[in-house]
C-alpha cells in the first residue's frame, strides 16, 4: 500500500510541475497575445552571467533595439527545448537585443542550466524575484517582444520556435 501512495505521490508532482511549467495546455503550439494598448515593459535591472548587469532602461536609452525578452527556468522542460531556436533567432536577427532571465530559479542552476545548453545570448538573474512579480508569466516559458521604445507589443506563452519568431519580428519590426 506504501508503494501505491509514494507512486501517486510521485506521478501527482510530475503532473504539477509540466503543467506549471507550460502554459501551452498540453500541445506544442505557443499562445500569443499582441499588446492592443500601448503598455510600457516594467523597468528591471538583472545580474548577467558575463559579470556585468543588463538594465532595461538603460538598453531603451542608449542601444534602442527592440528586444526579445525570455523568462525560463532549469526546472522547466519546454524551456529547455527552445532555448536552442531563440540561441540561433539571436544570431539571425542581431537588431534585435536577446536577453533571457531566469525566474522561480537557483542562480546555480540556472548558470548550469545555460551552460549545458550552450547558450551565447544574453543570460540574466531574477534573484530577487523583481522581473517575475514585475511581468507575471501564465507559465513557463514566457517571452515578451518590446519594441525599442519599451512597449510590450506581444506576449508569448509556452513554446518558440525559429520559423514563430521570424514571423513575430516581421510582423513588428522592419528587420
């Protein structure tokens, strides 16, 4: 009868964490919402892992790329499965600034998590929580495009691939 319980147990908590993980209810498509107000992205500032700090309002003030922002965690499957197509939609969109942040996560883990990918865009730290209360993902992964002004112009739950980023900049941006 222990058996029983601890397997429920275990099968319970597998269930918990893939459905908190993705947003995508259960299929491999991304939910996508286009901002229809012009709202401006919460202003952050993230420990990157090349020892400097990425701060969104100094991006806005002096690169003025629009920018992909990504928010993953190690513990989350899908966002271990797209982390390598936004790696390479960050080197065939270089106008655009690619900056991922680990949210609900150990800076460890996260380090290890992005190391063992091989990831080469930019990598920050959501240590103190501020990102994640500021953008409050459905689920992980969750990405936002902000135009070079600092307006979210869409949010993505679950999922990216190459091909849905190359249209999503298209349809956004003249790149």
């Amino acid at each position: 009868m222990a058996r029983r319980q601890l397997l429920t147990s275990i099968l319970v908590g597998i269930a918990v964490v893939a459905t908190a993980c993705s947003s995508t209810s259960g299929t491999d498509v991304a939910t996508s919402t286009p901002s229809q107000e012009r709202e401006i992205a919460p202003i952050f500032s993230v420990e990157t892992s090349d020892g400097g700090d990425f701060s969104l309002a100094e991006h806005i003030a002096s690169d003025g790329r629009p920018i992909f922002l990504n928010l993953w965690a190690s513990w989350c499957f899908p966002c271990r499965e797209e982390m390598p197509a936004i790696d390479q939609s960050s080197r065939a969109f270089p106008g655009v600034a690619f900056v991922g942040v680990s949210v609900q996560d150990s800076k460890t883990d996260a380090e290890d998590f992005a190391k063992e990918i091989g990831v080469t865009y930019l990598i920050g730290f959501d240590d103190e929580n501020d990102v994640d209360d500021a953008y409050k993902p459905l689920g992980l992964p969750a990405s936002y495009i902000i135009s070079g002004d600092g307006v979210i112009v869409e949010r993505i739950f679950g999922k990216v691939t190459e091909e849905d980023l190359a249209a999503k900049f298209a349809a956004h941006f003249d790149l």
